[in-house]
C-alpha cells in the first residue's frame, strides 16, 4: 500500500478515536494527508457531513494534484466532500478560511450563508433581464419557482377565472382523446401464417411467378384494426352551466386532434354539435354551439335525450360498438324509470359507457340523485370530471 494511503488511514483512525488529528503510524503521512484531515474536520464544523471515505478520497487527488496549485486543491475538494449543490456555499467560505487565510464569522455552531430567496416565474436559465443567474461573494440567491400549470391540473372548473380559461386552452388542446382498437371486416397482408388468417391467393401467385410456378412462400390475410367511434354527450342545463365551457372545450379538442368524434349537447333536448366543434379556434366553436343549442343553462331531461339518441342515431349505427361517454352531474327532472331503460338499451349496442360526474370529486359524495342512481347499473366506467387532471384520467379510460 502506498505511504500515504497508509498515512492517511491511520490518521484516520487515531482521529476518530481521539478526536484530534495525531499521528500514530510507522511511515509518517505526508503533508497532504495532514491537511486533508484539517481541511475536511473544519467542514464537518462548518455543517457539512463529509464521510471517511471521502477524505481518504480528497488525500489522493491532493498527492495528485499538488498543494501549490489552488485551483487544482479547490476542484479536488469540490470533486470529492461536496455532495449537495446547496453545501457549495460553506465549502467555499471554509475554503477561503482554510487555504487562503480568510477570518471567518464569529459565533454559531455551522457558517451561516446569507441566502436571498427571490420568487421567479421567468424560463430557467435567464433572469427578467435576460442575464444569466450568479451568485456574488455575499451570499447565494436562490430562485423559487411554481408552475401555474400543475395548479391548473387539479383547480375545479368551478373556481376558474377569466384568466385560469384563456391559460387552460392549450392545456386542454394538447389532451389526446384516442379510443381502443377494434377489428373490423377490412382484411390486409398478415405477417406470418396464423390460425385467424386466411390466404392471400393474390399475391401468392405473384410470388410463385419467380419461383417457376412453385408456391413456396405463400401470403395470408388478416382483418384490419380501427379505433372505435367516440361519442361525448355533453350536459348543458343549468346545473352543469360551471363545468359545460370547460367541457365543450375538451369536446372541441376531441374532435379536432381524430376523425370518428361526434358531439352532443344535452339539456331539455338533444343537440348535435359535431360540424360546430370541427372548428380549430376553440373560441369560434363555442360562439357556435352557443347559437346552436337553444335549451342552455336550462332544465335537464336525461332520459328523454338518450331515448332521442337510441332512436335517431344509435339505430343508424353511431353507437354500435362505440365508446359512448356522458358528462352530466346525474341531475334529471325526468322519469328516472325512462332514464334506466334508455341507458340499458343504449349499453346493448356499445362498446363501453363512461360516466364523467363533475360532483363525484366532492368528499363523501353518493350518487343519490335519481338520474344518477338510475343510470348507474348501466355504467361501466364511472370516474370525475371537475379539473384537468380528471379529463387526462378520462383519455386514460378511453384509450384503455
């Protein structure tokens, strides 16, 4: 073992027993060990917490490097005893202190670094001035900074301002809204030869013209794969009138970002919204459904809407196989036993139902409402839908 990895270690040893750094050892340690005891116990005064094995570290590279060159002694110190960007400012002081004489601070138990903090909502990397953060021999300024986007994701719609609408657009205009896959009678070339496939005499032949008429490598067919068709059912009555702007923006959003989206509003009736909502400024598309839908912020009639969608569009193969999803609070002046039997007819020809409940995040909430209550049996999916972060969770369940 080299002199000082032996010097160093022994020192070590004495010093953790004795709480002094003497030296007990047959080949005496050499200066740099001396000094990197020194330097690293004054550290661990200083508030740092600097492990055995890091000072044994810090003796090695100033063998390595010298102890007459500062720049060398202070990156092998930074390099080896700083473990957190935060203890940059004592090790500094203590540097200062150490290897270049500086008088430290009187009085308390660590270095005390003077620390400003400033809350900044700039983009990282500049200041408001367009200048590059530093720090100057007083003291280190830290910059505190809070997303207004993560407060968005979990701030209920009924809460938003003016302002929290505008910001929230191109939150909502980056949601991707795609459904699961489903098979459909379109048959394309399959990769290998399985049991749900069908030949492709086609191009099986075409093949068998290079190899003399021999049918060595043959082709096959399988059904193709198609997302399937989203319907959003958008409650506009009064109830909603806090969630339906947030909503109908996702809907817009839905019907932009895929093709097989179709919309409608529900209040006393039922409105199709779809060519209104293909309008890529969600502001125009609002100012035209608004026009459109006559019955807004006005009674609910759940039941008499999806008797309206079974009969008008359903039948016509909107709903069959689809993803049908209701966005309502489940409050219906209706019939209640209209609204069951509508929903269970409605769940005989889709893929699945998804209930969005704007209420359903309020603590202790039940779906006692008798909308609610009689739609729930049919519902395969029932999830909130009062922020943000609920309507991610919403294409989550869909894509599912």
């Amino acid at each position: 073992m080299p002199t000082a990895t032996v010097g160093t270690l022994r020192l070590l040893n004495n010093w953790v027993g004795n709480g002094l750094p003497t030296i007990a050892s047959d080949a005496p340690p050499t200066g740099a060990d001396r000094m990197a005891v020194a330097f690293t116990r004054l550290l661990r005064d200083g508030g740092l917490t600097v492990p055995l094995g890091s000072t044994v570290s810090y003796a090695h590279a100033l063998v390595a490097v010298g102890l007459d060159h500062r720049a060398g002694v202070y990156w092998a110190g930074r390099a080896t005893l700083v473990r957190r960007p935060e203890d940059i400012g004592v090790y500094n002081k203590v540097f200062g202190a150490f290897w270049q004489g500086r008088v430290l601070t009187p009085g308390g138990p660590a270095i005390q670094e003077q620390t400003t903090v400033a809350y900044d909502d700039q983009p990282d990397g500049d200041d408001a001035d367009g200048n590059e953060d530093t720090d100057d021999d007083q003291g280190e300024t830290q910059s505190v900074r809070y997303s207004r986007v993560e407060i968005l994701r979990h701030k209920d719609f009924a809460h938003y301002s003016a302002d929290d609408f505008a910001e929230s657009k191109a939150i909502i205009a980056a949601l991707k809204l795609s459904a699961s896959l489903r098979r459909c009678r379109r048959l394309v070339p399959a990769v290998g030869s399985r049991a749900t496939t069908k030949p492709d005499l086609r191009r099986t032949v075409r093949r068998a013209l290079r190899t003399d008429g021999t049918p060595i490598s043959r082709a096959y067919l399988e059904p193709s794969m198609r997302p399937r068709r989203i319907v959003l059912v958008v409650d506009v009555s009064g109830s909603m009138e806090s969630y339906a702007r947030a909503l109908l923006r996702f809907a817009q959003a839905a019907v932009v970002g895929r093709g097989k989206v179709e919309v409608f509003a529900l209040g006393t009736r039922l409105t199709r919204l779809t060519r209104e909502m293909s309008s890529r400024d969600p502001d125009l598309a609002l100012e035209q459904a608004a026009k459109r839908v006559v019955d807004w912020s006005g009674g609910t009639r759940l039941g008499d809407g999806i008797k309206e969608f079974n009969d008008r569009w359903a039948v016509r193969g909107m709903a069959r196989g689809a993803i049908v999803v209701i966005l309502s609070d489940g409050w219906d002046r209706g019939d209640p036993d209209v609204l069951g039997a509508q929903m269970q007819r409605l769940h005989r020809v889709t893929h699945r139902i998804v209930w969005v409940n704007p209420l359903k995040a309020a603590p202790g909430y039940a779906p006692l409402a008798r909308g609610m209550a009689a739609a729930l049996p049919y519902v395969d999916e029932f999830i909130e839908g009062h922020s943000l972060a609920s309507l991610e969770r919403l294409a989550t369940v869909v894509a599912s």
